[in-house]
C-alpha cells in the first residue's frame, strides 16, 4: 500500500470513527434536552415591574423623538424581551444587555442546563430556570422559538420587545457555514463548495422534514415562530408579518448596527454608557464565502420570506431615523464609535480580534463550530488599571462564560462543547 493510499485509509477511518461519535452523541444530547411534556401552570398576575426604579436606575432629561416630547425627564425601561436570532451579531447585544442588567440588579429568566429555551421548540414558561408562576422577570434573552402568548405570562405588562435582523444572502451564507455540519441533508452534497453546490438547485438536497432543516431556509421566519416553508404568496406570510410589526417596539438591523443602538438608547431611555460594545463572535475573514451576484440572488430567492421580512423593517427602520434626524444620528453614531475606539485602545492587547489559536486565557475562547476554529475572539490586556479591568473583562468574555459567570447552569451545553473538541482534533 502506498503512502497516499495510506493516508486516504487513515482519513476515512478517522471520518468513520468521528462520524459514529458524532451520531451517538446528538442522539444522547437530543434525549437529554427533548423538553418537558407540556405542563399546564396556573395563571398568576405578572408584577408590573421588579426594578428598583426608584434607588438604582437614572432619570435624565432628554429630547425622544419618538414621542415627539422634548426635554423632558424619562427614566430608563428595563424591562426587555430581546429576540435573539441566529447569525445576527445578536452575541454582541447580549453582552451589552448583560451588563445593562448587572449594572441595575435586574432578574433575568435564563433556560436551566444549556444556553437556549428547548430550540427549536416553541418557548414555554416552564423552561425559565426555577420558574413558578408570579414571578418577576425583567429581562428574557436567550435563543428561542418565539411563542408571544407564553411571554406575555411570563413578563411584565410594559415590556419592551427588541429584535434583529441581518440581510437574508449574509445570514444564509453565515448559516451554512456554521450550522451546515449539523444538518444531515448537507452530507450528500458533493464538492468542496457545497454552498454554491446548494444554491444551483436546493431542491435537489433539501428536505424540510430533515432533521435541523430550518437551519438553512427562512431561518429568521422560524425563529419567529413561523413556519418558515410557506410560499412566498401564501398569507400566512404577510400575517405572520403583521405579528412581528405589532408586538416588536424596534427591530434592529446588523448592517447599521450603531444606528440600531442609538435608536435603542432613544426607545429606551438608556445613556451612551450602556450602548459599548466589541464585536463577538466575529469569523476570520478567509472562513466568509464571498457570494457573488447571482449566488446572492439565488441565496434572496430560497430565502424569499426572510428577504421580504427584512425589506418591510428596513422601511420602517429608516422611517425611524428620520424621525430621529438624520444629523443628528451621524453625530451620535460618531461619538459612539469614537468612545468603542477608545475603549479597544484601553482594553485589547494589540487593539483587535486574534484567531482561535491566538488567545492566550480559556475563558476568553469562544464557542466554534464543528470542524474548525472561524470564530475570533480577543486577548484582556495585561496590567489594567481597577477602573477598566471589571468592565473590559466583561466586554471582552464571550456569551457563554458570560452566562455562566451569570449562574446559569450549562451542563448540557458544556458536554456538547467537550464532543466538539474531540471533533475538532
């Protein structure tokens, strides 16, 4: 036997031994996190609010336009239910709201044993960690399938429903690198460059009854509750629109993600304070498949619901802005990222993102997908003064030390880390 066909041998063992582990580990993880039969809990009244309005959060005067009053005191809304999609830079906003939240003692229901409420299954209030019915949440999270009549049990009355959006044709490339492992279909695609393989014809591989199927069509509809294999002309689509527009106060843009956040601080009645962020999660640029225009048409037409989705937010996005005023947003964006700037140059040892095996503490590692290391991360510098070393760390720490560090409890989650870093050597 030659060298090369040797080397083939030890390849395909090696894909059989990983395959076979990978298979007995999603079965294990699948039974262990199939959630609960579905449990009937007694109405209770939702507390108006469990803040501490009165001796923790600030009141400013301020101009919110969008009440159209101007100079008026306000006091910061805490009570927030953030939709976190997927592949939306949603990770970043988590970190801001974890810190806004430490910052004023507020509670958060968090999901017990992994990172997500049971998705994909719809969100039910049983699944909140210690949850008995009555009790005061101010602030949900975590991934989930949204299920707005268990939320409206759950939180308090005056919520503030938040969520983001990200161009379909980037979301869609995003998920497929980073989910496509993890969806059986994608298996059979042949070539190396299995997403252009998929765009040529998708209805030659995919099959919605395939298991995490959802991953690669109309994902942002899904996470919405929706059923994201609808025909474009189906109205149920435009329903499930209309949902979407009625209960969501702001539904923000990745592609104008400061924008997004001044609009928040406006909605809100936050300060520039709590708007400072790094970007998390980021992939290292030789991992992004650059579509090109006829891949992104293909890619908005399999995604054609979450394509007319995004349009119709990005009007009213826009609309939003101008009401804001449009100088007035360049100045505010501008100042953000001069103060985000600032922080880097005070907080990040060499003042930017480093690829996986570039950094240096375990606890700044960010969760990979199956097969390789595409997502980047950052190294805290050394010798901070005690001003900034709490907040940088914190800016700085990836979703799920964050949580932990929160007291959510992950055991799932960190089995399921351990099988991927056997999959990964």
């Amino acid at each position: 036997m030659t060298g090369k066909q040797m080397r083939q041998w030890k390849s395909m063992c090696k894909g059989l031994v990983l395959g076979t582990l990978l298979t007995s580990c999603m079965i294990l993880l699948y039974c262990l996190s199939t959630p609960q039969a579905h449990i009937t809990l007694p109405e209770v009244p939702v507390p108006y609010s469990c803040a501490h309005r009165s001796s923790q959060l600030h009141s400013k005067s301020t101009i919110n336009s969008s009440q159209g009053n101007s100079g008026q005191n306000c006091a910061a809304k805490v009570d927030i239910m953030f939709m976190k999609t997927h592949k939306t830079a949603s990770s970043t906003f988590l970190n801001i709201l974890f810190r806004f939240g430490e910052k004023h003692q507020l509670k958060f229901a968090f999901p017990d044993s992994r990172n997500d409420f049971f998705y994909p299954s719809f969100f039910e209030r049983s699944q909140v960690k210690d949850y008995k019915p009555g009790m005061c949440f101010n602030i949900i999270c975590n991934h989930m399938r949204f299920n707005e009549p268990e939320l409206a049990k759950l939180l308090p009355m005056d919520t503030s429903y938040i969520t983001i959006l990200r161009d379909p044709a980037e979301l869609f490339e995003s998920s497929f690198h980073y989910f496509g492992r993890l969806v059986p279909f994608t298996w059979k695609i042949p070539g190396d460059d299995k997403l252009t393989e998929f765009l040529l014809d998708p209805s030659k591989y995919f099959d919605p009854d395939s298991y995490n199927s959802f991953y690669l069509k109309n994902l942002l509809f899904f996470d919405f509750g929706q059923d994201n294999t609808l025909e474009l002309d189906d109205p149920r689509v435009e329903e499930g629109i209309k949902l979407i527009t009625d209960r969501f106060q702001l539904v923000m843009l990745v592609e104008h993600f400061e924008e997004s956040l001044i609009l928040l601080k406006d909605a809100l009645c936050w300060e520039m304070d709590d708007l400072l962020f790094f970007k998390l999660n980021a992939r290292k640029g030789s991992t992004v498949s650059k579509l090109t225009p006829e891949l992104r048409a293909r890619s908005l037409e399999w995604n054609a619901i979450d394509w007319k989705l995004y349009q119709h937010f990005n009007q009213t996005f826009w609309k939003k802005v101008d009401t804001y005023g449009r100088q007035r947003m360049a100045e505010d964006v501008a100042e953000l990222r001069q103060r985000n700037k600032e922080m880097a140059s005070i907080c990040i040892e060499g003042g930017h993102a480093v690829e996986a095996g570039n950094i240096q503490e375990t606890d700044m590692q960010p969760w990979q997908p199956i097969g390789e290391k595409s997502i980047m991360g950052y190294n805290l510098k050394k010798n901070l003064d005690k001003a900034h070393q709490k907040l940088c760390r914190k800016m700085l720490m990836p979703e799920i030390q964050y949580l932990s560090e929160l007291g959510v409890n992950l055991w799932i989650t960190k089995l399921w880390g351990h099988v991927r870093d056997i999959i990964n050597w």
